[in-house]
C-alpha cells in the first residue's frame, strides 16, 4: 500500500534538507514543497505562520522510518505529521514510487 505524508517546517532551508534527506536515503519516492499560511493556536494563542507543506509520496511500510526522519530533522516542538492511505492511483506511477524505494 502506498500513502502521502504530510508534514510543514517554518522555512524553505529547512524543508529542503528534510526533503532532499527523505529522498536521497530512498524513504520518499518525491517530495513536493508549496508555501501555505497557517492558522492554529499554541500555547493558548492564535497563531498565523508562513510555513512550507509537504507531500510525501512513499510505501506505507516506510512510514515509520519517514516519521522517525523528519523528527530528527525537525526543529518544531511538535511537528505536523499525517499519513493519508492512497487507497488507488494510475499504476504506472505507483510502479515508479516502488522503483523509486528500492
């Protein structure tokens, strides 16, 4: 099965390393980069930030090991980290994430 990861970072050097990192050490197939502004509260105040998201494409059973990564990596506190099942997608580019992993 395979699955996208999502994850932000505050600054575009830092989501570089961790995407270049996921891809070169063949955790991630391709990481895809956008900036996004967000809203949230922490520590009891709204918070609105300039962040960088990140996609994720990789095989479920690499999740643990791309989470454990980015937590190395990561200068948040608590960073976001969500794994979305990709329950089917166009084959041929499902082959290229499992030749891209090996």
């Amino acid at each position: 099965m395979y699955c996208l990861v999502m994850t932000t970072c505050p600054n575009r050097e830092e989501a570089q390393k961790i995407a270049e990192v996921l891809v070169l050490e063949g955790l991630a197939a391709c990481v895809q980069i956008k900036q996004v502004e967000s809203f949230f509260k922490w520590e009891g105040k709204l918070q609105c930030e300039k962040e960088y998201l990140f996609y994720i494409k990789t095989r479920d059973s690499h999740y643990q090991a791309v989470e454990e990564r980015i937590m190395k990596l990561h200068s948040y506190e608590v960073p976001e980290i969500v794994k979305l099942n990709i329950e089917t997608g166009l084959e041929t580019y499902l082959n290229w994430i499992d030749e891209s992993l090996k």
